[in-house]
C-alpha cells in the first residue's frame, strides 16, 4: 500500500488500474479510523478492485475552530488500519494541496443542507463537505464512493450533489457500526470520560424510545417526548431529536411511512450524533 500526498501523485498510482480496466473505490474520511471506517473499506474492497481510502481533516467544514484543533490525528496508525483492511492506496493530503491560494469555489446543495446538522452547525458545514467530497470526487474518480449510515444527512447531501451535478459515481451508503452498548462508533468517542460515555447512551437510548414506540404511537410529537424521557436519566437534553422524511428531512407530523429518527447532543464538550430509519407500512419496525 502506498501513501499519497498530491492529486498528480494519486492520478499517477490510479491510471494503470484504469488503463487494465479495474474498478477504483474511494472511501473518503477525516482520519482517527475505527471499526465503522472498517466497515465502509470492506464494502468498497468487496465491490471494487482497487480502494483509496483518503485521511483529510477537512477545515472547511468545522464551524468551531476549537473542534478543529481538537479532531483527533494519527496518520500513521490510519495507514497501518487502511492497509489492514486491505486498502491499496492512502491519499493524505496538506490542506495547501486541497485548498491552494486563491480558491474561491463552494458548492451549495440546497435545502437538505440547511436543516438538522445544517441548522446547528451552520449553513458552512455541508457547503465545506459538499466541496470537499466533490473535489476527492474527481481527484480519485471513482466507480463507487463509500459513506456511513452513521451519518445520514451528508449522505443525503452527497447523493443530491452527485445526482444534481452528473457525477459519474456511484454512492453506496453502508449501516452504521456500533459498540456492544449501542453507542455508535465516532472519532469523537475517544474525547469523552468515562462518566460521559456512560452518558453517551443516552442516544441509542432515545432512538430505540422512537423505535419501540412506533409500534403503538403514530404521532411524532410523542413519539419525540418519549425520546426526550428516555435520554433524561442520562441527564441528556439534546440539541435536536428529529422525525423527518428520509430523504427531503421534512419534519413529519404523523409517522405514516419510512422516517428518520436523527438526533444530536453534548455529552460534555463532545457534540454526538445519531441517527435510525424506520420502516413502517408492513415492513419490520
Ligand atoms: P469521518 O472520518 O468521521 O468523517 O467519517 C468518514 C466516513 O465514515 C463517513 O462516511 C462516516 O459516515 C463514516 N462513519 C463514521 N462513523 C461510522 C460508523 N459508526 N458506522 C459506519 N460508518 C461510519
């Protein structure tokens, strides 16, 4: 496994898999790798012949330059974990490589990026990662790049960018991995105490409330308030625990189809989130 640092040096590692015809998987993350990584190399490995997994802590999609600072880093032991798992190519690139002097382009995806995450964190949040995976988009070009269920608005927001702009990709969207307790895999677990990742619960907590109450309770403002109740012994008040229309994240009134159950809170300093899909209409809850 080779790592790369600049898109002539990727372009030069990718274009005789090209010329001999085989399919090139991207799997595209900010480093600090862990299981549910793990979990998007695997699926690329089993659907591609060739996997670039590229390690970039993307500074235009931290509204908050402490979480910047904070973003856990560790290139060496992401690329000895992406060689594990079978990776053939690590793209790490400078932030000078993927934003040199002078750029100015942003790519804006519209509504989908303006609630939940979008709302909280900023309308620069989903613009920094639109332009980003657009640009790793055509950096690698890829048949197939992989994202995690884990989070489910970006891969909304990439679907719509790849389908709005003709992007010759493919997006395959892998479920998301848990720990034993639940709690769904994070770079940021790594920051809590152990008093917070006990709290941390909280969250599968709330989803499971929806999950469970779905099968008696239709509506989703009290579909919401069992949520909250559930995340309370946690001593847990979330930022926003939503049921919204899985693909338009419209707020839903009544849970009458599929829905999204999407949450996010502090634990401490630590912002988390998660999220589940519900499948209702004869299909299993
Ligand atoms: P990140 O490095 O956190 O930006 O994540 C890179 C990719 O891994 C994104 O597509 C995430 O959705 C995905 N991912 C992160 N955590 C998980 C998880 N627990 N399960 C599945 N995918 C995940």
């Amino acid at each position: 496994m080779n790592t790369v640092r600049t898109v002539a040096e990727l372009r030069a590692e990718l274009a005789p898999h090209r010329r001999a015809g085989r399919s090139i998987g991207l799997v595209p993350t900010m480093g600090a790798l862990h299981a549910g990584h793990d979990a998007l190399l695997a699926a690329a490995r089993e659907r591609c012949d060739v996997v670039v997994v590229s390690l970039f802590v993307n500074p235009a999609q931290f509204d908050d330059p402490a979480d910047l600072a904070a973003y856990p880093r560790d290139e060496d032991e992401d690329a000895a974990r992406a060689a594990a798992g079978g990776a053939h190519v690590v793209f790490a690139p400078a932030a000078a490589e993927v934003y040199p002097p002078g750029f100015t382009t942003t790519v804006s995806v519209g509504p989908i990026a303006q609630v939940l995450e979008g709302a909280a964190r900023g309308t620069g949040h989903f613009e920094g990662v639109a332009t980003v995976v657009l640009k790793l988009l055509n950096m690698a070009q890829p048949e197939v790049a992989f994202f995690g269920q884990k989070d489910a608005q970006q891969a909304l927001v990439i679907r719509r960018l790849v389908r709005d702009l003709d992007v010759p990709a493919e997006i395959e969207v892998v479920p998301t991995v848990r720990e034993t307790d639940g709690v769904a895999l994070s770079s940021r677990n790594a920051r809590l105490s152990a008093g917070e990742r006990a709290r941390a619960l909280a969250l599968p907590a709330a989803l499971a409330a929806v999950r469970d109450g779905a099968a008696e309770e239709r509506d989703t403002a009290r579909l919401a308030e069992r949520a909250h109740a559930a995340m309370r012994p946690f001593g847990v008040v979330p930022e926003y625990l939503a049921l919204v229309h899985p693909e338009t994240l419209e707020p839903l009134a009544r849970i009458d189809g599929d829905a999204l159950v999407a949450v996010a809170a502090r634990i401490g300093e630590t912002r988390l989130i998660d999220n589940t899909l519900l499948h209702l209409n004869g299909k299993v809850v």
